[in-house]
C-alpha cells in the first residue's frame, strides 16, 4: 500500500467517524426536541398550529367539582387524571385523550360536550411525561395504550361492572386511542373516536424532520429510534396506529381537518382503509390541526353524538 493510498484511506475513516459523531449529536438534539420532558417552545412559533392552543377551552372544568385520580403504570409511573361524574346517574363514560405537549384541561370542551350534552361520566387522564403525571419522555401513544387499559379498568371499578367506555383523542390522544385499540379490551369499551391521528410516530417524525429541518429520516431517525428504544423503551417503528387498528374490530370514527399541515390529512384515509371493523369518516374543510370541532362545532358533535348513539 503506497503513501498516497494510506492518506485516502486515512480520509475517508476521518470521515465516516465525523459523520457518525455528527448523527449521534444530532439523534441526541433530536430525542430532547421531540422525545423528552421539556417545554416545546417551537411548537408556539409553529403557524399551523397558532390557533389550536385555545381552541379547546372553554373553563368549563373550573366550575366543575373534579375527582382527581391516580394508577401506577406498569412500569412504575403514577399517572394522574380527572374526573367529572355525570349529572344523573349513567354507565355511559367517556376517556378523553389530549394531544402532544399539552394536558387534560386543554381537552375542556370535549369534556363539557360529553358530560353536558351527552350525559356521559368524563375522564381526562393526563398523559405520562406530560400535566400532573410523572414520567420524562413523550410515548407517541405506544407505552400509553397500556395506562389507558389500565385507565379503562379504573373506570369499571368506579362506575360498574357494567361501565359502557368511549374513547375519544385529539391528535397525539387520537393516535393513543387507535393503539389502544388493538389491544385485548374489555367489552365494556364499545367505541372510539380518533381525531386528526397519524398513522405511526415514525411516519410522523420523518414528515416533521422534513417539514422544520428540511432533513431526510435517514440516517437521523434511525439512530434517534435507537436512542429512544434505549431511554424511553421503544422504537418508533412499533408505535404504529395503524397496525393497531387493523388488530379490532371495534367501531372507530376517524375525524380529520381537510387543512390540517401538521399531521397530514392523507394519513386518515389510510388509518380509515386499515380499520378492520365498523367505521365511519368525518372530514372537516378548512379545519387546520385539531381544529375540526371549532371550525364546524355542530356538524362535529352530531357526528360523534350520532356515532356513539349506534354503538352504546
């Protein structure tokens, strides 16, 4: 091996391990900005999402007289929530998930449609790493679709053996809910209401990596996947609602905003396409994301109100 020959070898490993530390720094970036317990302040300065911040809250919950509630994970986290029990006694209940960065009151007008309109028992549980609930890392909805069976079983214990449970997430909440539908639940649980979800935390991270960093997934994700697996116990790829939907037969309602850019509208076709039992589809133009309610509040309610009518 002559001199020349060395020096490009040489080269080309400087190379490959600089471009290696720079993947490591940047999966590390990546897991804190998106995956761990932190205040995500880029999602203020976010113009698709400029109006979702209020758009759910009406101070209802202020006025009500809250049950605050807690369960251990399985893995150890005390996981907090709030109920609100109905006016006249019902078995009907309603589990009520929030979004990405956000908490159970942000979900304060869907309790007040539930509990006011639709006579329901609420329960807004807050997620693990976000509101009063421990845990410092964000689950996409895959570790929390274990604590919403466990969530569903407190229910059962609080309101009867014959509880009849809806589910109804916004979001990162309406992705929480598809996984948790391809889990073995209990028959009391007889619909669920998905709202502007996406299709897997990977699909939904590489969108955004492209979206805010003009950056392919490659070789990013993978390695912030790993890192993940590492820290929080899962890899992005099993975070998939829509495996999970293909798994039931549980009637779903998918819900989405025909404008939304953050989770991009297409993916309710596909989640709707693989939900394996009854389903229905509502389309909302010119709602951007988690927007669907405020912009055609009526219409919303009906179709949800008309949903679970056929099914509890």
């Amino acid at each position: 091996m002559n001199v020349l020959t060395s020096r490009w070898i040489r080269g080309i490993l400087s190379l490959i391990v600089v471009l290696l530390l720079a993947d490591v720094i940047a999966s590390f970036y990546f897991y804190h900005v998106a995956i761990k317990r932190s205040p995500k302040d880029f999602l203020a300065d976010d113009p698709d999402l400029e109006q979702l911040a209020d758009s759910n809250r009406s101070n209802w919950m202020n006025s009500q007289p809250l049950r605050q509630l807690s369960i251990q994970s399985h893995d150890g986290l005390t996981l907090s929530g709030y109920y609100i029990e109905a006016a006249a006694p019902t078995n009907k209940t309603a589990i009520i998930a929030h979004g990405y960065s956000g908490k159970a009151a942000d979900m304060d007008a869907f309790a007040k449609f539930y509990h006011d309109g639709l006579g329901f028992n609420v329960l807004l549980p807050d997620a693990r790493g976000h509101g009063k609930s421990e845990g410092d890392y964000i689950g996409f909805g895959w570790p929390e679709r274990k604590d919403y069976l466990q969530w569903i079983q407190r229910m059962i214990e609080i309101v009867g053996p014959d509880a009849a449970i809806a589910l109804h997430g916004v979001s990162m909440g309406g992705a929480t809910v598809s996984m948790t539908s391809g889990e073995m639940l209990p028959g009391n649980v007889k619909a669920i209401v998905s709202d502007c979800a996406y299709t897997s935390a990977k699909d939904e991270l590489s969108y955004q990596l492209m979206r805010l960093y003009h950056l392919p997934d490659f070789p990013i994700l993978p390695s912030t996947s790993l890192l993940t697996k590492v820290r929080a116990g899962y890899f992005f790829g099993e975070a998939s609602a829509i495996e999970q939907v293909r798994r039931t037969a549980m009637p779903m309602l998918f819900i989405h905003g025909k404008a939304d850019a953050f989770v991009p509208f297409d993916m309710v076709y596909r989640l709707y396409e693989a939900a394996a039992g009854d389903k229905e589809l509502y389309v909302v133009p010119g709602a951007g994301h988690g927007m669907s309610r405020r912009v055609d509040p009526v219409g919303y309610e009906s179709a949800v109100a008309a949903f679970l009518a056929k099914h509890m």
